[in-house]
C-alpha cells in the first residue's frame, strides 16, 4: 500500500475539519457550499470552499468515498508529479467541476426566466421572491414540470463535495497508468483504469440524470455535471501536458 503523500494528507485533513466544523455550525452551508451566482447567498470564495465541503451527518459515505478516492489516487500522482503540481491540479478540477455545474445551472435558469418575462414577469421582481426563498405557484402554469423542477433547483440547489476534483485524478490516473488493474470497494473485479474510468464516468452520467451518484451522496438535479465538468478538466490538462510536455519522458 502507498504511504501518503505529504499535500494528499494536508487536503484530508483539511477536508475533515471543513466537515467536523459543519457539523457543529450547520449555518457554515450557507458560507460555504457553491450556490448559483444571482442567490444572494453566493460568494466568490464558494467556488473554492465547496469542494472541502461534504453532505451532513448521518450521511458520512459521501466523504468516506472522496476522501478513500483522494487517498487512493493523489497519493500516486502526487508520488509522480511532486506536491505543487498534484494541488494546482487537483484545485483546477474542482474549479471546472464548478464552472461546468454553474454553467448547466445558468442555461436552465435563464430559460425559465427566458419562459417568465415572455409571459410579462419582471426578472427583477423573480429575483426578489427567490432571494426570499419564495416561489410563485403562476410560474409553474408557464412551464412543464420538468423546466419547473430545473428552473427552481439551478437556483436554490447548492453544491458540496470533492468528487468533481475526484473525477479529475481518475482520468489523470487512467493516462498515467493506463494498465493498472483497479478494484474498488463495489467492484470486485480487477479491471484496467483505461477501462475502468470511462465506464464509472458513463455509469455515474447515467445514474445522474435518475438523481443519483456514484461517489459521494445522492442528489437530484444536475450535479451530475459537477462530475463531467472534473473529469473534462482532467482530461484536458492530461492531454496538453501529454503533448506539451511529456513526450520524450514517460508517455511513449
């Protein structure tokens, strides 16, 4: 088993403490988990706090899994890469989790605002009732209830967690190491990471849009992109620092 790795444990240890603290200040959800840009509750550092946040007790296998998964699969990138990479890394795969999620969220809401002011609502006067935690029972008339269900929970719907930065060191992992045979806790199967990774990313897609998640808790909505947005991310910088510069070192 490999020993953790110095910025792998600092991270755990921060997430515990982001966790045990939330427990004893429930109102910390509010400062600290991402909301959507026009909620008054939203603040420019949530796009950072929210990945050291997790779902409350007595819900514990949502950090459990992330942090087993940051264990798992930090330790070895950052065994390769060195602490200072592995973190700017990590962190971007978080910050694209939540740009990805924000965005989905940005173009459900915008078109039941699109739906609202056609239908002679003032945006304006929207924003007030949702700020006050409100809703009015016309908008759902205008809409069908699916729109409703998306317009309403892009805005008071938040997000918690590490698994979009998760995501990411999967998909760095697979392109380290592609041949790895990996099994996890609800897999008993060994199956190579170039396997293995697409196939939880297809499956946690899927599962997604019935309201559910292979890592971390359950949840409604479209967190699931939260999931693609880390993955993407990963996948991208994988891919440039594969061309850019790694091709006369290990990727041959």
């Amino acid at each position: 088993m490999m020993n953790i790795t110095p910025v792998v444990k600092q991270l755990l240890i921060i997430n515990i403490l982001f966790f045990i603290g939330s427990q004893l200040v429930p109102a910390s959800y509010d400062l600290f988990a991402l909301y959507y840009p026009e909620s008054d509750k939203f603040k420019g550092w949530q796009l950072v706090t929210h990945m050291f946040m997790h779902a409350p007790f007595p819900n514990i296998t949502h950090i459990l899994f992330n942090m087993f998964a940051l264990y798992s699969f930090g330790s070895a990138l950052e065994h390769f890469w060195g602490g200072k990479k592995f973190l700017f890394f990590y962190v971007s795969c978080g910050l694209g989790a939540a740009l990805l999620h924000t965005g989905v969220n940005y173009y459900y809401f915008q078109e039941g605002i699109s739906t609202l002011t056609a239908n002679g609502f003032v945006k304006a006067d929207i924003l007030q009732t949702l700020n006050e935690g409100k809703i009015n029972t016309r908008w759902q008339d205008l809409m069908s209830a699916i729109d409703f269900e998306n317009f309403t929970s892009s805005y008071f719907g938040t997000v918690v967690g590490a698994s979009g930065a998760i995501y990411g060191l999967l998909v760095a992992f697979a392109f380290m190491v592609p041949n790895a045979e990996l099994a996890l806790m609800f897999i008993p199967v060994p199956i190579k990471a170039k396997y293995f990774v697409p196939g939880i990313l297809a499956i946690d897609l899927f599962l997604g849009f019935k309201g559910q998640s292979i890592f971390g808790a359950g949840s409604t909505g479209i967190a699931h992109f939260a999931h693609i947005g880390g993955a993407l991310t990963g996948f991208i910088m994988m891919w440039y620092w594969k061309k850019n510069q790694f091709n006369k070192n290990r990727w041959n």
